[in-house]
C-alpha cells in the first residue's frame, strides 16, 4: 500500500482491504478531532472490506449524489393542490398561487431527482471516481488497473494538518521501527 499527502488531505493506493483498512483508520483520526457526529455522514459512505465498490459503495455515492431536500410523497402533492384551488376559489389568490407553485416545484424536483438518478448511475459512475461531499469530508475512490486509490480531502485546515500528521507519522515511526 502506497500513502501519499495531498494539498487537502491524503491519498491511498492498495488493495480493497488496504485502502478499506486505511479509510477507516483516516475516519477514527477525524472523529478523534471532529467529534463523532461531523464526521458520521463519510463513516456512512466510505467503503468497508467486505462490500464491492460497484453495489454497495456506487449504490450509496449515487443516493447521496441526489439533491438533498425533503421527499414529498404524492398525497402530500394532491393534498397542496386541492387546498391551493380552494384558496384561489374562496378569493385568496395570492396564498392559492404560492400552494400552486409549491407544489408545481416539489413534482419538477421528484421528476429530476429521478432523472439526477438515472444519469448518475447508469453514465457518469462508468466514467469518473465514486465522489462523496460534505461538510467536513470529500472523498473519492476508483478502481486502476488492480488497485484502487481512494483520496480524503479534510476541509479544515487544523484539523487536516493534524490528520496528517498523525496518520503519516505513525507509518514512519513503524518503518524506522523494522
């Protein structure tokens, strides 16, 4: 396995159960100086060793890949537009125009997230890295010939430089070790 520090962060080069091992390793440093909870959504997301990159991983880079707002089932969308007549019907046309609009964007949004979904996961995933955002966390992963590389970008500064320092010394001391 082959570690190498980034500008953001840090790169892994190795086998699945390598670049698993070492993902998770990063992950504990992060939680270590985060705080558990600003770092669940990549502990959530990052690969294990006994998943597959192009199921389980790819399955839920591509659910994250989806605009993240909140799901609106069709009785509620049914439900919006009747009130929204109704308002327009008893003379409150503004309000039944804003229910109206409401509810005209929350169909476009569950149309596109189909779509978002349908073109992430059947074109784009074919071609480039499984990417993961958040606040604190972007990471992605591949597969290159027989190894795979996965890189963790650590956006805050403090908390990047210890990260690193940490997780690129203990190989060292190791090594110096042997």
């Amino acid at each position: 396995m082959k570690k190498e520090e980034t500008l953001l962060g840090i790169k892994i080069h190795g086998k699945w159960h390598e670049v698993t091992a070492e993902s998770e390793r990063i992950c504990d440093t992060l939680k270590k100086h985060l705080g558990e909870d600003r770092v669940k959504e990549f502990d959530e997301w990052r690969p294990q060793e006994d998943e597959e990159i192009d199921s389980e991983v790819k399955e839920r880079t591509i659910k994250k890949a989806q605009i993240d707002k909140d799901d609106i089932e069709e009785e509620g969308v049914v439900k919006e537009t009747k009130e929204g007549i109704e308002e327009i019907k008893g003379g409150r046309t503004r309000k039944g125009f804003r229910k109206l609009f409401k509810c005209i964007k929350s169909t476009l949004r569950t149309s596109f997230r189909f779509f978002e979904r349908l073109i992430y996961g059947k074109i784009i995933s074919k071609f480039n890295p499984l990417f993961f955002e958040c606040e604190e966390v972007d990471s992605s992963i591949e597969k290159k010939g027989d190894e795979y590389v996965m890189e963790i970008e650590i956006n805050n500064d403090e908390v990047r430089e210890k990260t690193k320092e940490e997780v690129m010394d203990s190989d060292r001391d190791s090594k110096e070790k042997s």
